[in-house]
C-alpha cells in the first residue's frame, strides 16, 4: 500500500516552501453540509488553495478519487498539459455528481501527484435528509 500524505494547517507551518508543498499537493472537498437522500449532489475536489501545482510533463496531478468511507464514489485521471503544459500551474479540480442513500457520508478524497505520491483530505461529513 502506497503511503498517504495528508494535510496540515498551514498556518502552523514556518518555512514559505513547505506551506506550498503542503498546499498544492492536498485536495480540499467543496460541497453542502446536507444533502437530500436519492438526489444528485455536487461535491467539487479542488488541488490546493493558496499554491497551485505544476503541469510540467514529469510533475502533475494525475488523479482525484472521491470516497465515501471505504466506498470509491469516482475517480478523474488527467493527462499532462490538462492546465497549460510544462511551467503553466494550476488548480487540478473536479465536479462529482454523487446520489446519496444512508444516513450521512463520509467524504474523502484523494489526489496522486507524479513525483510526490498520493494525498488526502481530512474527511467531510454530510448529512443526509429524508
């Protein structure tokens, strides 16, 4: 099993470039705290959000996943070049359109980098309403 890198608080980090290493590497889930049972729900799955990552032929994001729990909801891959190409950064970002059906989800995602591995996100918890 791949190790999995997750986020800190970058406002607890000191040094400039371990913020950006941190950032730009992390996946951040974008969505509503309540979601109604048996309709589609949008969840957005951004790469970074103060440092964008580069799309150099070498060095890009190639993937986002979005689970929930153990359950894989959809997976996204990217080619190099998706944002510019080589010495163009960007955000990597996703729209998941999920349908729930228990009680709640457990959302997290995940983000493979080419050089730097695999990341994830804190896990965000939505409500699911009758």
């Amino acid at each position: 099993m791949p190790k999995i890198n997750r986020y800190v608080d970058i406002d607890t980090v000191e040094r400039e470039a371990k913020k950006d290493y941190i950032d730009r590497h992390s996946p951040f889930i974008y969505c509503d705290e309540k979601a109604k049972k048996g309709e589609k729900f949008p969840v957005r799955v951004v790469m970074g959000k103060e440092y964008t990552h580069p799309d150099d032929p070498d060095h890009f994001i190639e993937s986002i996943r979005l689970f929930d729990g153990e359950k894989l909801l959809g997976e996204v891959t990217f080619t190099a070049g998706m944002l510019g190409g080589e010495g163009c950064k960007g955000h990597a970002e996703v729209t998941f359109n999920v349908v729930p059906m228990g009680k709640k989800m457990n959302l997290v995602a995940q983000a493979y980098c080419t050089k730097h591995g695999l990341w994830e996100n804190e896990p965000v918890t939505v409500e699911v309403t009758e």
